[in-house]
C-alpha cells in the first residue's frame, strides 16, 4: 500500500521505501477518559497523505482517525508535514443532568498537539427544559462577528441544539463585558487556536442553570465598566438569520453615575409569519416599556436595565431576524476643567494618576479619557476631571537638568527649588523629582543649603521632618533617604554619574508650600567611587553610616567613601553593629580604614574575616567599602560613630594645673620665710622720733602686740615733778654717769606731750640715715617742744577731734619757750596713757635699776 511505512521484500523498492519513511511522522497518543480525538483531514489537501493507526500487521490507514480508547496508541503520518494537511479535534462530555454537576472547571490540554491546528469541544447536557450555564472570570468575553477572528487567536464558539435544529448563540473572544451565559437544554463550546500558536485559554465553570423553566433561548449577563465604553452583542444566527419564534435576553449592569444608550447599528427585519418583533425594556424594578426595534431606543438613562428580544417565525425562504445591538456608556456629571501650561518651565513634566481603581473617577487630557495624565515637558494641555475627589488623585512632577562639564560655571553652586505650578490644579503635588544627567565624565555634589544632610536610620527616622529626599542613581538602585536636621552629620554627598533626587511629604500635604531652595548642586571631576560622603561627627551622641541602599545591599562592585572629620582633643570609636554575610563569585568585599594624612597605618578586612569590635581612630580618616560580585547574599553594612574626649588631654590639664599650684605654693613659702627672718632679726632704738624738716618716721614695726591692749602696765597712776622736770637736771650729764635717767642717749621716765599730726605715719622727706642713733648727741638730744612748729611743717588732719581746754591733752601755741607750762594744772592730775612698756618702767623705777632699757614704742602717736 501507498501509505504503508513498511519494508517491501522486492530489492527493486528499496530506495522507494527508504524515500517514504524519510517522510513519516510518529507520534503517540493518549486520550483522557471520556475524551476522543479525531485526526481529519482538511478539504482537497494531502491526497496522498494517511493516518495510520498501531504499527505492524495490525496497522490501518485512513484520511480521518478517530481514537477513544483511553490507552497509549501509536498515530502515524506518511508525510512529512501532517500539521498543514490535518487538523485535531479533541472532544469531551460533560453530563450536567444530575445535581453533582456543579461549577465544573474546564481547562484543555496545551501541551498536546502544537504541530496541529486544534478545535476543542465540550458538549454539554442538562436536563430537559433547564438551562446550562457558563461562568467566565473576570475581565470576561466579548462577542464579535462571525466572520471576524480574535486577536491572540483564541476564539470561542457557542451552539445550542433545539428540536428546529442547531442554533449558534455567537463567536467570543476574551477580555471582554460577558459575564455569564445561559442556553437552553443542550449545547455546545468550542475553542480554536491555529496549528504553532500556544494555547492560553480562559478557564471556564459549567453548572445546571436555574431551577426554574425556562423562556428564553439564551441569556446574557454583562457587566459594563465604568467611564466611557462601547459594547456590541449579536443575536442567534447573526449570519444567516433567526427564523424562530425565541426569546433572548441581555442584562446589562451599569456602574452609578454612569450614563448609557441603545442603539441598533444593524438590524434585518424578518417576514414574520404571526406576531411581529418587539423589544422589551425594563429599568432597575419598575419601569418597563416596549419599543419597536426601528423606534429610538432609551438615551441618557441611569442604572441597571435588561433588553429583551422577542423574534417571530418567518416564513420559508424568507430572511430571517439579524440584530446588532450597542450599548455605550459615558460618564454624567459636570466635569472641572484646568489648562496646565509648562511651556515656559524647561524640562518639568507632570503626571496625574487616580490611586483608587474602585472610584467613579475620569480623567480627561484634551478631551481623551486617560487611566494616567502625562503632560510632557514644553506642552499646554486641557484637563478635565469628573467625580475625582482630591484624596483619590497623585500628582508627581520631574524636572529633567542637564548638567554642563565641570569647566562650565552654568550649574555651579545651583539651587533645586520646586517651581510654582498652576494654581488651577486641583490636586496636591505629592512627589517631585529631579533627573541630574552630566554630559561629560564628572561628579556630582550635593549640599544641605541651611543645615547638614541626615541619613534615615532605623534609631533615627526622617518622619519627623518637614520633607524627605530619596537620593539614586538612575539605573535605579537608592543611595538612601536623607533629611535636613540641625543635627545632621553629612556635609557633603558627591555621586559619580547621573542622579534622580525624589522629595515626598513628611509632615506637610502639598509640597507646593515649601517655598525654599532643597538643595545645592554643583559639579566636580569624576571620582573612583560611586559615592563618597563627607560627615562631621557630633560631640553630643553617636553617628550612623549606612552603606548605599541601606538596609538592601550595595550595587555589584561598587564602592562608597567616608572623610570622618575627628575635632581637636577628640578621638573616634568606629564600630560595626550591623554587617550583612554574602558569598563573592568573583573578588572580595573589603573595608578600609586609613588616617587622612596618609602617614597613619591602614587597616583593612574581607568578608571572610573578622571586624574588630571597637577601632579607635585619634584623628581624621578614611573609611573605605567596596563589594564584590556576590554568588549569595549581599553587602550592607551599618557603621557607628561616637566621639570621645582624649584622655592625655585630661592628664595634661591636670599636670599643668599642679605645676601652677606647686609654683604658687614656692612662691608663697618664700614670701613667708623673708617676711619671718625680717621679723626675726633684733630691732634696736625702735623710737618714735620727731623730724623737724619733715614728717614724723617710725622705724621698724610700728605696732603693738595685741596683748598689750589687755592690761594697763602702760597706765601710770600720778607723776612727780621731780620725775617730770628729771631732765632738766641730766641735760648736760655724762652718758658714764647715767644712773638709770638715760638710757641710749635718749632721756626716759619723763613725759613729752605732742602735738603733731595724729594721722598715719607718712613717709620722711630726709633720709633716715641723717637720723640714725650714732649720729644723735650734743643739743639733739636735748627736749625739743614743737609747740611752735615750723612753716613746712604740714599738720594733716588730726584723727580725733579736737579736746577741750580742761583736758590735758590741751595745747597752747604761746608756750613756746616755756617748758614748765607744758602741762596744765587744773584740778587732779588725769591718768595719762604712754606708748611704753609701763610694766616694765614701773619695775625699773621702784629699784632705780641703771639696766633700764628703752621700751619699743608699737604703736605712733
């Protein structure tokens, strides 16, 4: 036979033979159970191609094959390319009479015959004079022409068999309004997808319809979507026509505030035998009316309504009924109208987006509905939004800044700044963004304009912030999210490449308020890093560093810098508390410490070691962290720094403090042993001594022992003439015949009154060496009254006021030459108080002692 694949015994075959099983084509097949497949031929193609069934003697060929076996069977094609010639049929019943028919989920093979084009059928049954039912997932089916296909090439057929004969509801695709459908008794569902095409269809739910009897041919149930839609059904037979008397049904779910109209596109009246075609309407759950279908049908009306068709029976050859039906839906409402104008604003787009899918919202860009509004840069566009509240709606905007080569000036020192947006809009500003795009090779710097950047941390959030910054790079990895705090640490941030630099919200709604520039940019020459940081730490509590996309891990082989500035007096405890484990397929991961001066001794460690618990660092430095490329895991590392004061510092203030404190005390024990030996060194002819060419001088100490002033050895109870006048009498006598009324040189035991100047003892005009002991002798040791003082002789204002003339502290001026009137009788003689040692001359007196010697005088007149 032509179409056998076996070996003829003639010789003269053998390279025939060889030729045709070069272009057979084997494949085993099995079929589910309660599953046939049918191999058909298609109309006028492979005359000369079979299907064979089973291998050896028992094999058969035919144009068609059928198997409904469910056991392994061998399928085999003496040509070459079977799928062009036959098409694959796979058929399944499903039997929905019995109540255990219940939401049965169909789902075909799709691995199983790519090579061919498949039809898969499913013929359905339920009990006589009900319904079956077929539930489709969301977004649904859509129903089209018959002549016309779907586009992912999956379409779907449905027929119902009634005792007229085979009636076909309609072809669908997917993603459509269909929700449900419902024909009567028996039925058919058929997918087809072409031979090479992957099969991805819409699972489906087969169950018994209501338990009620059944009027209608067929029901629909559809499902509207909001906004502006348009949706056409087709009734039964559209093709050909409708000839019978039937019902058919569409229930149509409109979503509030939805408006929608009927229209009929198409219609094809039929000849109808007895009663005629009318349409029957019924809103929500009382109003119903009935229209002919060449009427205006229902415009502008609101809420749920079903459309029910009621055809006739046509006359034989007469054209039968063919209806196209089309709902439109559109928003009701007064929409409010803005105009954006970013004309002006080079490089700033907008975008609006409605974040609530289950709103009533709709967005309109020049009178298009838009799901999003993008308003490019440099355009002026009309808005429009209908039943859109605000907290529904988010609106971004970018900035796009191209930054100039570092020798240009252009950008050097720029301010970003949020640039005023139309007032008209009617919608916050939640998110704005600016694309930082360098031109050339360079780096670019980024500021804090009035206070230090801050990076969010877990021990310290930017939340409390006014606004926050999400800082990328543009292949969209983050750096992090930084804040402006005044105890922010970061002074600088130079990123290598182009940036995206996003602000958001914190504690305001609409970032339009924030009026003040965000940050400075400027530019520098390209970096080896990605990214280096440049921080000052606070005396006041610990820092944290935190490698770029904190807590997810850096970029594969990138690297991040930080300067650590450390204050005079301060050292640096750098620790680790937090560090990710990774695995690197290709190099290390390292972290490198180095003083800045580039003099100190690095310190470095790889994933695989170790970090110390505490470094300590006692001046400015450098802390390094590159990564690898991770075969697991990745790299993150949570740095902390804290501040202390040096402890030499403490130890030098206290030397130094001591050293002054120990030289104060020398000084002091030196001041004190002079002034002791002074006091200690004998002080002889310590006198009061008059000077008539200048003012009164007391040499030595002139003060008395405190313990004088307790007792009254200084007091003398009465004075004798003979005592008083005494040296009178001794004037001229000897110093070798004193007998005890001089001593010294000087007369003693007599009383002088004095009338100089009481006041403190003021400096002589005449060096004390005139008036020294050894020079004294002759007439200057004789009695001198200065009752008659001379005219240089300045009196100072005497200490006590001046006494009466009773006392005998009375002086008279005209006693000059008078020594006898020194003193004045009047009545007792007063106690009269000397500046001596009166205990001492009281003894001296009684024994007439010549050992007397001179009392110190402690304190002046």
């Amino acid at each position: 036979m032509m179409g056998s694949c076996v070996v003829p015994v003639l010789v003269g075959l053998i390279l025939l033979q060889i030729h045709k099983i070069s272009e057979c084509h084997k494949i085993e097949v099995t079929p589910d159970s309660g599953t046939i497949v049918n191999f058909n031929k298609k109309a006028a193609q492979g005359l000369d191609c079979d299907v064979c069934k089973d291998e050896g003697p028992s094999q058969s060929c035919k144009p068609n094959l059928q198997l409904t076996e469910a056991r392994p069977t061998v399928v085999t094609f003496n040509c070459s390319q079977p799928g062009d010639i036959f098409t694959v049929e796979i058929i399944q019943d499903i039997d929905c009479s019995s109540p255990a028919c219940s939401n049965t989920v169909v789902h075909p093979d799709s691995t199983r015959f790519l090579e061919f084009s498949r039809t898969f059928i499913w013929d359905l049954k339920v009990q006589q004079a009900r319904m079956f039912q077929l539930d489709f997932p969301a977004p649904g089916m859509r129903q089209i022409k018959p002549s016309e296909s779907c586009p992912d090439q999956h379409t779907y057929t449905i027929i119902t068999y009634q005792r007229t004969g085979p009636n076909s509801i309609g072809t669908f695709c997917r993603n459509g309004t269909i929700s449900r459908i419902l024909a009567l008794y028996k039925g058919r569902v058929s997918l087809e997808v072409p031979k090479d095409i992957d099969l991805n269809p819409s699972d489906f739910k087969v169950s018994m319809g209501p338990d009620t009897k059944a009027t209608e041919l067929v029901v629909m149930d559809v499902k509207l979507p909001r906004g502006l839609s348009s949706a056409d059904f087709f009734t039964p037979n559209f093709d050909t026509g409708h000839h019978t008397e039937d019902k058919m049904k569409w229930n149509f779910a409109v979503e509030p505030i939805n408006n929608f109209t009927v229209l009929f596109p198409h219609y094809t009246a039929p000849e109808c035998q007895t009663n005629k075609v009318l349409v029957d309407y019924a809103l929500g759950d009382k109003t119903t009316f009935t229209k002919d279908p060449k009427d205006n049908q229902p415009t502008n009306k609101q809420g749920d309504f079903s459309l029910t068709l009621r055809s006739c029976a046509t006359k034989k050859g007469a054209p039968g009924l063919s209806l196209n039906i089309n709902v439109a839906v559109f928003r009701g409402g007064n929409p409010y109208f803005c105009t954006v104008d970013l004309q002006n604003e080079e490089g700033l787009s907008l975008q609006i987006e409605n974040k609530n899918p289950e709103s009533n919202c709709e967005m309109r860009l020049n009178s298009v509905v838009q799901e999003k509004i993008v308003v490019p840069a440099g355009s002026k566009a009309d808005l429009s939004f209908l039943d859109c509240p605000v907290q529904d709606l988010q609106l971004t905007a970018t900035k796009t800044i191209d930054c100039p080569s570092t020798s240009s000036r252009d950008i050097s020192g720029t301010s970003l700044t949020i640039p005023p947006l139309d007032p008209s809009l009617p919608v916050p500003l939640s998110q704005f963004t600016w694309l930082l795009r360098v031109l050339d090779q360079g780096t670019v710097d980024l500021t804090s304009p009035n206070r230090n950047l801050h990076q969010s941390v877990p021990l310290k959030k930017c939340d409390s912030e006014k606004v926050s910054l999400l800082i990328s790079e543009t292949d969209g990895s983050n750096i992090g999210q930084f804040c402006s705090l005044p105890e922010g640490t970061i002074q600088k941030i130079q990123i290598k490449g182009n940036v995206s630099i996003t602000v958001a919200p914190n504690t305001i709604k609409d970032l339009r308020e924030e009026k003040g520039p965000i940050l400075k940019v400027s530019m520098s020459p390209e970096i080896a890093e990605n990214v280096i940081y440049t921080v000052s730490p606070l005396i006041s509590g610990p820092m944290y560093l935190a490698t770029p996309n904190w807590p997810d891990g850096m970029n594969a082989s990138s690297s991040v810098t930080w300067i650590v500035s450390v204050p005079q007096e301060h050292k640096a405890e750098l620790q680790f508390p937090d560090v990710s484990k990774l695995t690197c397929d290709s190099g290390h991961t390292e972290v490198a410490i180095r003083p800045l001066d580039s003099q100190g001794q690095m310190q470095s460690w790889r994933e695989d070691q170790n970090f110390n618990d505490t470094i300590i660092q006692h001046q400015s430095f450098y802390l390094n962290m590159s990564n690898c490329e991770p075969k697991s895991g990745y790299f993150a590392v949570l740095s902390k720094i804290t501040l202390q004061k040096e402890a030499k510092t403490f130890l030098g203030i206290i030397l130094a403090v001591v050293g002054v404190l120990l030289l104060l005390v020398i000084v002091a024990l030196i001041v004190v042993c002079i002034i002791r030996k002074r006091k200690s060194k004998p002080q002889a002819n310590r006198s009061s001594i008059f000077m008539p060419r200048g003012k009164p001088f007391l040499p030595g100490n002139a003060t008395f022992p405190k313990s004088r002033a307790d007792n009254e050895s200084h007091v003398y109870a009465s004075i004798e003439d003979p005592m008083t006048y005494v040296h009178v009498s001794y004037k001229n006598q000897p110093a070798e015949v004193d007998n005890g009324a001089w001593s010294n040189g000087h007369q003693v035991d007599s009383y002088h009154p004095f009338t100089g100047p009481s006041d403190s003892i003021p400096s002589a005009t005449i060096s004390s060496a005139e008036y020294s002991l050894e020079g004294r002798g002759g007439d200057r040791d004789a009695y001198q009254p200065f009752l008659k003082p001379p005219n240089t002789f300045n009196l100072a204002r005497p200490r006590s006021p001046l006494v009466s003339q009773g006392s005998l502290g009375f002086e008279d001026r005209r006693m000059v030459d008078n020594e006898l009137h020194t003193f004045k009788s009047f009545g007792d003689i007063n106690p009269i108080r000397l500046s001596a040692d009166i205990s001492r001359l009281q003894r001296e007196m009684e024994s007439d002692s010549d050992s007397y010697h001179e009392p110190e005088y402690e304190e002046a007149i």
